[in-house]
C-alpha cells in the first residue's frame, strides 16, 4: 500500500471537510447574533419604563390620566409626566403653601443639570460673617433636596442646562426668627436662549429667604418621560405669611425624642414653611435636659443616662433649625408637671418638700390630671432658686425670644393637703378658698417671671397656656396683657378666647378640638378612647380659621384683632407615641395647619386636596414616616374621590 498516496488523500480530504465546518459554525452564529440583536432590540422597544403606557392631560385645572396612546400628535400634543402636568397645571401647581401673593408660573418647563448649580449670594454683596456662613449651609440643604428627585429613578436622559440661584438679602444681619421677622420673599425663574436657567430670591431677611427657597425647590421635580429634571421655564411669585406664629408643640418628656427625630420634625416644618418648634422638654414624668448646675435633675429625672439632651445636643438642633429659618422655643412647665428627679437636688439641712409637693401622691385622680404627680411648693425660696438656675441654662442654649412657662393644671388640692404650704398661708392670713390658692398660685407665677425677667432683661416675652388663672374673674387681676402671650388649648367654641382678646391678650391658638393631634385614640388610663376623641382629620385642621372663630365668639376682625392673633400650633402630647410613630400623628396634618397659617385661604379644604395629597408624597420623599390620606389611585386620578351631599 501507497502510504504516501493514503495520507495526501486524508490531508485533502480533512481540509475540506474541516473548510465545510468552519463555514457552518461562522453561519450558524452570524444568525445567531443576528436573531439576538432583533429580540433585543424587540424587547428594548416594548420595554414599559422605555415607553410610557399613561400620559397626563392638563383639563379645567386638574391632571387627567390617559392612555398614552390617546396622545393626539398630530394636534401637537406630547406625552406629559405625571410630576410635570401637576407642576404646571392648576395656578398653584404643586406649591403648599400656596402663595398669599402674585403668582405666574409657565407651563413650559426647562431641563436642568443637577451637577451644575450654582448657589450664591448676589455678587458684590458683602455679608456679615455669620450670615454667609448660614447662607452656605443652607445651599447644601438646598441641593441635597433638589438630588432627592432623582432617588430610585434610572441615569438622567437630558444632563440640562446649569442652575444659577442668586439669594439677595436687604437686612443682612437679620439670621434668626423672631415675632417681627419679616418673612417675605420674591422669586423669579427665567431662561434665556442659549443660556443658563437662572433663579432669584430677593427677601428682606435670611428666614425670608429660606421660605423662597423653599418655594424653589417645590417648583423642581424630575419628568419621567423626558428623563431630565426640570423647573418651569418662567416664575414670578410675591409671597408673606398671614401669621406670625406657625407652629408645633412635641413633647419629650412623657416620651423621649433622638436627636436625629427632632432634626425630621424640623425638616417638615421647613418643608411646610412653618417656623417655630415649641419643645415641652421637662414634665413630671421625666427630666431629660442637662441642668449642669443640678445634676442629680437630670441623672435621677431622666429616664436613662442615654435619653438626656446635653448642651451640645441642644445647640446642635438650634443651629440645624436657624439653618432652616426655624425657631426652636422652650417650655419649662410650672408649677405643675414636675416630679421625677426633683427629689434628689436636696441638700443637707433640706426637708422633704422644699422643692415638690404631692409627688407620687395616691390616688393620683386626687392630685394631678395624670399619674405621676408632682407640684412646685411654691412658698419655698428654694424652689425659685433652681428656677433660676432652669431659666439661666435655658436662655444660655436657646436663641429665642420667646419662653414658655406652662402655668397649667394646677390641682389645688395638692397644696392644699401639703402642710407646709396650708400653715405658710395662715401666717399669711389667708384660708384654704378656691380663690386663696389661686392668689397663691398667682405670687408663685410673678416671683418666676421675675427670676426669668432678671436672666434674660425682660428681652424674651413669657407665654402661659389657658387655665383657671386665666377665666373672667382673674385674668386682668392676675395677669398684665402687656407681658404674657397666652395659648389657648381649650375648645374653639370657649367664651374664655374672646375674652382674652377683647381685653387685649396676644393669644396662639391650640384649640384641642382641632390641633390636639394625640386625639382619637385607645385609652392609655382604664378602657374606651382617650379623653379628647374624635381623631381629627386633615381637613378639619384646614378649616380651624382664627379669625372665624373669634366671629363666631362675637369678637369683631377688626386690624387691633387681627394683630393680638399671632398664630396657631398643632400639638402632640407623646403619652401613645414616640419617634417610631410621630412622624405619621403630626404628618400630613400639621401641613393643612401651615396653609391656613401662610396663605389664609378663603376657599375650603376640597380645592386644596390635590396639592396636599403631593406635598405629603414630598414630605416622604424628604425622609418623614408621613400618614397615608388616600389611595394612591386618588392621587393619580383628580377628582374622582368625592362623596355627593
């Protein structure tokens, strides 16, 4: 055999066939890659984030939802994002509150590049150290809030045009909240052709211009069809509140509060453009301030060594809420509502109730409103020493010119069963009639506002909430309109309201029946429901108009009315809730509270519903656990959630 021959043959032979199989696998993954390259391209095309299945239709002042293949092109209409039709439908869009002033706000929108805005004082302006420093913070608050749009949502399609926001301010030196702050602002947005988008708050003072930013922020929000994030193309709002006094009470004494809770409570209020958080830091249940001049207060009051708020905790939340424009205003409760650790400061030589009477007194229904009692003796000399002391530390931390005296609840029978305050009295000549204790409780009251007066040179004005000092028959005998504000926590309907006014008394509104927000739940004492149930919904809140109610008391709004209504505050007592579940007992609702504060609408709660129903998605989206109102559904399909009367 041709071995030679064989092996020629196989060589021509394997080449051939191999050649054969080459091809076949070349061919057989072009097609593949082919086949691949179309069901990608297939399924990129029908992918639903890739292509809207709904589009928002601007009709008679409300977001419609349509399906997007209803679009009518050839008429020029376009896919419209759901955040864009609400941004640019009605007059007031998406702002709460909405403004009080002159508004215009374009239905063109703008694209803009979060990675290049500029936040600046006007240039040439030269501000006071502090205030530029404040200024600068609260740029970086500014744009991380602009970047929360983007949270979740895919790499932006359109980069945009920069953001120039210029911030001119007429009273530079004004950087902290006070009564006679001027909070007003003007803002316009504009876009000129081949240039950047540009945005002007021009305000008479640092919180004034934190409100328009604020504004601002509310009028940026990313479009989903586009990809991009955008602002309307041309804005001009003129806005000022119709009250003063916008605020929230929260209390940390029946419940402690981290600090990182009470910065969230701070962020909705700036979010709302309220301005003043009224902290009810002590009460008898615990005693959770640093009082570096009584310790043992704080180390026997508080609850744990970890649930104190030291000096610097508390400076700390002062600046983050001077940041915002927002005023923190401290209480410290008495005579009544102290107990725990006010046992433990006595010193040697001291008896048993120098400082509190009734504490941990049986039955509690005898001595005070709720377990655990405890009462100031208020003819000890000692007691009004660590007042001092309080009131010194307080002023010390707090940048406020307000303070809070409480001045609540006072049980009578307390010092009435108290030896050492029945013998003193008799000394005094007096007896143990309803009107005697109320003398009493009254010099009690003037020698704390003399030691407070004497620390702070009678620069911060003390506020009292309504009690028995403050009926008809003793509240011009007792109590000078020219120095006290008074809060009234009583009904809307109480006669006690229009005779405060009329005799000339600032007044803060908290009537319980609409801004007591721990109302309408379960019993925390025996059965049933808590004392002040019903809970109050949203849209009672919106309703609770100051001045309405004063009419409805017979008090005329006359403009000397108008100026001794400085506000309101919506309430929450922390018997039934902590920081886990605050946030959803305050939010939405104390918004409804900053319209009817801000703006004074006239129109009632239902042609504001859609914009609520927003700003409690924005109040999410800034980091608060904020209650659901509605089904999402609702929010999405406008007016189409309604009951027929």
């Amino acid at each position: 055999m041709n071995y030679r021959w064989v092996a020629v043959c196989f060589r021509r032979h394997f080449f051939k066939v191999f050649s054969t199989f080459c091809i076949y696998i070349l061919c057989v993954s072009v097609l593949f890659f082919s086949i691949t390259k179309v069901l990608k391209w297939r399924f990129v095309c029908l992918e639903p984030d890739d292509r809207p299945v709904w589009s928002w239709r601007c009709q008679a002042g409300k977001c419609v939802k349509i399906a997007a293949k209803s679009v009518n092109a050839t008429a020029g209409e376009k896919l419209l994002s759901k955040n864009t039709c609400k941004l640019t439908c009605a007059p007031y869009g998406t702002l709460w509150p909405k403004p009080s002033g002159y508004i215009q706000v374009s239905s063109d929108v703008v694209s803009i590049n979060p990675n290049s805005i500029y936040f600046q004082s006007m240039p040439g302006q030269v501000l006071p150290p502090k205030t530029n420093a404040l200024l600068h913070e609260l740029g970086q608050v500014f744009i991380r809030n602009i970047f929360l749009n983007l949270k979740g949502e895919p790499a932006l399609k359109d980069p945009g045009h920069n953001f120039v926001v210029t911030v001119v301010l007429a009273r530079t030196n004004v950087t902290t909240f006070t009564q006679d702050t001027d909070e007003s602002y003007e803002l316009t947005v504009s876009k000129e052709k081949n240039s950047a988008v540009t945005a002007l708050v021009n305000a008479f003072t640092y919180p004034g211009a934190a409100r328009g930013l604020e504004t601002l922020l509310q009028l940026i929000t990313y479009d989903d069809v586009t990809g991009s994030l955008i602002v309307p193309s041309a804005v001009g709002i003129t806005d000022r509140p119709a009250y003063p006094y916008r605020g929230v009470l929260l209390d940390t004494a029946r419940t402690f509060f981290s600090v990182e809770a009470l910065k969230r409570l701070i962020d909705g209020l700036a979010a709302s453009k309220m301005n003043t958080f009224h902290w009810h830091i002590t009460d008898s249940h615990s005693f959770p301030f640093e009082l570096k001049s009584h310790p043992q207060l704080t180390q026997y009051g508080a609850y744990d060594k970890k649930k104190v708020y030291t000096h610097d905790d508390i400076r700390s939340l002062v600046h983050y809420a001077q940041v915002r424009g927002i005023r923190i205003v401290p209480e410290f409760d008495a005579p009544a509502h102290v107990g725990e650790g006010w046992s433990y400061i006595a010193q040697p030589g001291d008896g048993p109730e120098d400082y509190v009477v009734c504490f941990h007194a049986e039955p509690w229904q005898s001595y005070c409103v709720e377990p655990p009692c405890g009462q100031l003796n208020p003819v000890s000399s000692k007691v009004y020493n660590v007042l001092s002391d309080i009131y010194s530390e307080m002023h010390e931390l707090f940048d406020s010119d307000l303070f809070h005296m409480g001045g609540d609840e006072v049980n009578m029978n307390c010092w009435n069963s108290t030896e050492s305050i029945v013998n003193w009295m008799y000394e005094k000549n007096m007896n143990r009639s309803d009107d005697d204790f109320h003398e009493l409780w009254n010099s009690f009251q003037q020698e704390a506002l003399k030691r407070l007066e004497a620390i702070n040179n009678g620069k911060q004005k003390p506020i009292i909430w309504t009690s028995t000092l403050t009926t008809e028959a003793r509240l011009k005998r007792f109590l000078d309109p020219k120095k006290y504000i008074v809060q009234i926590w009583t009904k809307g309907d109480d006669q006690t309201i229009a005779n405060l006014v009329n005799n000339g008394y600032p007044v803060i509104f908290s009537n319980y029946d609409a801004l007591y927000f721990d109302c309408g739940f379960g019993a925390w004492v025996g059965e049933g429901n808590n004392w002040c149930s019903p809970f109050i919904p949203w849209q009672k809140v919106y309703e609770n108009d100051p001045m309405k109610l004063l009419s409805s008391l017979g008090v005329d709004a006359t403009p000397a009315t108008r100026r001794l209504v400085l506000g309101a505050e919506a309430a929450l007592w922390t018997e039934q809730a902590d920081e886990h579940n605050a946030d959803s007992r305050l939010w939405p609702r104390v918004a409804a509270l900053a319209e009817r504060l801000w703006s004074d609408p006239q129109e009632g709660w239902e042609s504001a519903e859609h914009r609520f129903l927003h700003h409690r998605e924005r109040l999410v989206q800034r980091g608060l656990r904020a209650d659901s109102v509605e089904p999402e559904w609702c929010y999405q399909n406008e007016g189409s959630c309604y009951l027929t009367t």
